[in-house]
C-alpha cells in the first residue's frame, strides 16, 4: 500500500474533529485540541519506511520544529491579514488572506530548509536547532495567547456537505504532502509531513460557515498548541530507533500532551 493513503485517510477524518471542536468549545480550547500531535504520527511511520538510515529518518523529525514554526507563521497571518484586505465579497477575501497565509508558510519553509542545511557550519547540531525551534514556537504561542481576539463558539452548524469537503481537503493536501516527502529527501520529507493542510481546512471552514471571528480566535490556541508537535517530532527521533515505531510512538504522543497540551489547557482555562 503507498505511504501516502494511510496519512490522507487520517488527516481527512482529523480536518473534520478539528472543526467540530472549534465549534463547540470556542477557539481558545477548540484550537488547543485542534493542534494535538495528530497527522504526525502517521506520517512519522510513513518516513521511518521511507527512510533508508536512522540518520536520515531523525534530520526528517528534527526539521519538523522549523515546519511548525512555519505553520506558527501560517496561522499568525490569518489574524493579521484580514483586517487589512480590502471590504469585498468575503469569499474574495478568504481566497486572498489564504494565498497570503500560504506564501508566508512556503517562505518560511523554504528558509528553514535551507538554514537547516546549513546549520551545522555555525557548530549547531540540528538536535539542537530542533530544541531552540520548539522554545522559539512556544513563547510566539504564548504571546499570541496574551494578545488573542475575542474566540466565539460558533453560531450555526456546517453542512453535511461542507463537513465532507473539509476532510476531502485535508485528504487530498496531506496525501500530496507525504507522496512529495517520499521523493524529496529527508529534509523534505520532515516539512511536508507538517504542511498546514489541517489549519488551511480550518481556518477555511469556519470562515466560510461563521465568518472571521471564530477561527481568528483559535490563532492563538493552535499556534501554542502545535509546540505539541515539535515536541513529538523530537522525542519520536530517539525513541522509535531504540524502541520501536508503536511503544515510541505512543510514549512520544503521551509525553507531549502532558508537557505540552495539558499545561497550555489549564494556562488558557486561567486566563479565560
């Protein structure tokens, strides 16, 4: 079976809870749960097989920190943008705020990858580059957090139909993502296994089902909760090698969410 089925069928029904959350307990907590290590961890099997060494497997996990940190930016720009397109039709301004959004990612990974390349001629090690990446994403998600816009639960349901296109979407962005990984390299491999395919769905759903206010309310939330990931992708680069792909997985998974997730729960709870 291709590698990239397993992470589209995934990512698919993942784009649909994400929404569903959002929409039921607001952008603060909807966007938190929104940002679980979630597509990660089928995409972390998908490279383990594609990887020919554990070298080339673990600069794929330690590239994904700079990933998140572009869909950080990704996110950020749905906040920032809208309120500085032009009052046209609101389908006209989604599909500006989204190729904006998308070309500030595209920017932002391909500097990463390029830094990353290069980065042990500064005498850093890309473990290293990963845990300062990870530190780096959670204080931007915090602050966002401080500075985050009134986040509404939403005030209508999607259709059926908008529900299924959300995860065809995502289906389709993530299954293209990690079929490019298997041809790219691990560098690659490790960004394109964090394209933005959940937030764009998201942040494309709700604005087209409720308008701007309650996906630009879960920026913040999300970008703080995506540290989730980093710290999944890190922890995944040691342990799957010395323990397995499932037990590691697994145990990577737990340990995020604990470190990670459940202390930002009860921080936005807090501040709420």
């Amino acid at each position: 079976m291709p590698t990239w089925i397993l992470p589209a069928i995934f990512a698919g029904l993942v784009a649909i809870g994400v929404t569903f959350a959002i929409e039921k307990f607001g952008g603060r907590k909807g966007g938190l749960i929104g940002s679980l290590p979630t597509t990660i961890v089928p995409a972390t099997a998908g490279i383990f097989a594609a990887s020919d060494t554990i070298i080339n497997f673990q600069d794929a996990m330690f590239i994904t920190p700079a990933g998140m940190l572009s869909n950080a930016i990704f996110l950020l720009l749905w906040r920032i943008a809208p309120p500085r397109l032009p009052p046209i039709h609101t389908h006209l301004r989604l599909a500006l705020c989204l190729l904006i959004a998308l070309a500030g990612w595209s920017a932002m990974a391909t500097f990463a990858i390029q830094v990353t390349r290069e980065i042990h001629t500064f005498g850093i090690t890309r473990n290293e580059w990963a845990i300062a990446l990870t530190v780096v994403m959670a204080g931007l998600g915090i602050v966002a957090c401080k500075k985050n816009p009134p986040a509404p639960t939403a005030s209508s349901n999607p259709g059926t139909v908008a529900i299924m296109s959300r995860g065809v979407m995502a289906a389709a962005a993530i299954g293209s993502a990690v079929w490019m990984a298997d041809q790219g390299g691990p560098l690659i491999a490790g960004v394109a296994a964090v394209f933005p395919a959940i937030f764009m769905t998201t942040m494309c759903g709700l604005w087209l089902a409720h308008g701007e206010a309650v996906g630009a309310g879960a920026v913040g939330p999300m970008m703080l909760g995506g540290t989730s990931v980093s710290a999944y992708a890190w922890l995944a680069a040691w342990w799957v090698p010395a323990l397995g792909l499932a037990p590691a997985s697994l145990l990577a998974w737990v340990t995020a969410v604990v470190l990670i997730t459940v202390p930002a729960w009860l921080w936005l709870t807090k501040q709420q």
